[in-house]
C-alpha cells in the first residue's frame, strides 16, 4: 500500500519551494495528509516480475505527471516488492524528477499478527519496540511541533518491548498516556544505512515481524480510528484493529525548517530500501 507523493502531514496543504507556494488537498483538519485525496495506492501502474532461485519480486512503475496532487516536476517512480526464502519482504524505492520537487515515499500496510490473523481483534496486546530513543512531538492537528523530544518518561518510550495498550489512556500534557500512537521516531542509522527500526511480536501467536530501514524516521500508526469495514470472512476491522510502520522522512519537513529536507533536486535520484523481516521467537 504505496503512499506518496509526500506522505504524512504538510502544514496548511501549502509549501513554498524556490520561490513558489504549491497548493495542495486540503483532507486533514488544516493539513495535507499522505499527498492528497488522489493517493498512489489509489492508481494504476506498470507491472514487472522477476524470479530468481531464493526470490521473486514484483515492480510497478508509473510516472507521475507535473502538478498530480499539487506537486511539481514529472516524477518516475520504480516501487520494487521482493520476498526472499529468509522471509523477508523487501521494498525498494527509486524515484527521479524532471523539477525540483518533493518527496517522501512509504508503505502503509496494517499488521495484525494475533491469532486467528485477521479474526484476531485489535492489537492493544501486541509488544512493540522501537530503536530510537528521540520523537517528534505533536500537536492537536497531528502535526510535529518542530521540537525533538527524549522518549525517557513518557508513553512514546519503546525502547523495550512493552504492550501497545499499556499506556494508551487519556492523553495528557506530561506525556505519561496517550489516546493512541501516531507519532514520528528519529531513527539513528547513518544515511544510505540500512539498520534495525522497530519490531511488533505477539506473545500468543509468538510471531514476530522486525523492521529494517534506510529511512530517517518511522511512524508508529495505531488505528484509533479505523473506519469499520468488512475484511475477509465476513470479519469487521474495527479500532485498533493493526498498526503500521511508517519507514520515511520527517513529517512536514518541508515547512519545518530543523527537520530533514524532503526536497529531490531536478535529475536526482532518490533511492531507499524498507525490510520488513517475519518469523517466531
């Protein structure tokens, strides 16, 4: 579930670049979330398979034409799906633009790895860690602050496996409890260095899925408020009904000037690669 062209929230669904303010969906409160109403998920590709003796992989590429969702540049964009007989589901990105632009590519599927899989309920009971020991806190709209924030002491620690629900609550202004995750974690690799981001493990099912990335940042996604709707079987997805991880650039980059850039200049290209790693512990 591919999301672009710059996913996430943009502050007022408006940047300035070189000079110019781009205009974008305004399908957040006040913000732009996740390119827009037209989302790359929501359009047709490209398909190309490869087979080789330890895997198979699948890209779909599509060009992305000047001013889609509001973006400048024409945008070639390679999304490359590999899985492997060490049960890894690999995620290549590979974008180049004609303009100056911005970018910043994910993938938002949803795990549940409970018993029952998609009958398994929500996924408060599921353990999650996170490597990163620094956030980016949030304001009402869901917005970064601007700030970069220790996690020590407050409901955004994952250090350490714990339970998602442990200290989902009332949110409140010290940060102990949360309503729910949708927050941002500063990841410590080096750029271009792919290095361990986070993990969810269930302790019924004792399956684990480990997450590895070149990525800046990871959005810790716990569906709040998923929107009911039917699944396989006849099943409701209801609240809290999985979680996401986010591999990406900071949120709002682009309006916040101590954060990343998300800027790709005119002819570069960008490149990055998201593992997600399943098996039993």
């Amino acid at each position: 579930s591919p999301v672009g062209r710059c996913a996430n929230r943009i502050s007022n669904a408006c940047f300035v670049l070189n000079g110019k303010e781009y205009p974008l969906d305004n399908n957040d409160a006040t913000n732009c979330l996740h390119g827009g109403f037209l989302r790359y998920n929501y359009l047709m590709y490209d398909a190309e398979c490869a087979t080789s003796q330890d895997d198979a992989s699948v890209s779909f590429s599509r060009v992305s034409p000047d001013g889609e969702q509001g973006f400048p540049g024409n945008l070639t964009l390679t999304i490359t799906y590999t899985w492997n007989d060490a049960n890894e589901l690999m995620i290549e990105y590979n974008a180049v633009s004609d303009a100056d632009t911005i970018l910043n590519i994910t993938n938002h599927s949803y795990f549940n790895i409970g018993c029952g899989g998609q009958a398994a309920g929500d996924v408060l009971g599921a353990q999650v860690q996170i490597a990163s020991a620094k956030y980016t806190p949030i304001n009402e709209k869901r917005l970064p602050t601007g700030e970069i924030c220790d996690v020590a002491g407050t409901a955004m620690d994952f250090r350490e496996f714990h339970d998602i629900g442990s200290r989902i609550g009332e949110d409140d202004a010290n940060a102990q409890t949360v309503s729910g995750y949708d927050h941002n974690y500063i990841l410590p690799g080096n750029p271009g260095e792919i290095c361990y981001a986070a993990a969810v493990r269930d302790p019924e099912s004792r399956r684990i899925v480990e997450v590895f990335t070149d990525m800046p940042g990871v959005q810790l996604y716990t569906a709040k408020e998923l929107v009911e709707q039917g699944g396989k079987g006849g099943i409701t997805y209801g609240n809290f009904g999985g979680l996401c991880f986010e591999t990406q650039q900071y949120p709002n980059g682009i309006n916040e000037p101590k954060f990343p850039s998300p800027i790709l200049k005119a002819g570069e290209t960008f490149e990055s690669t998201t593992v997600f790693r399943f098996g039993i512990y």
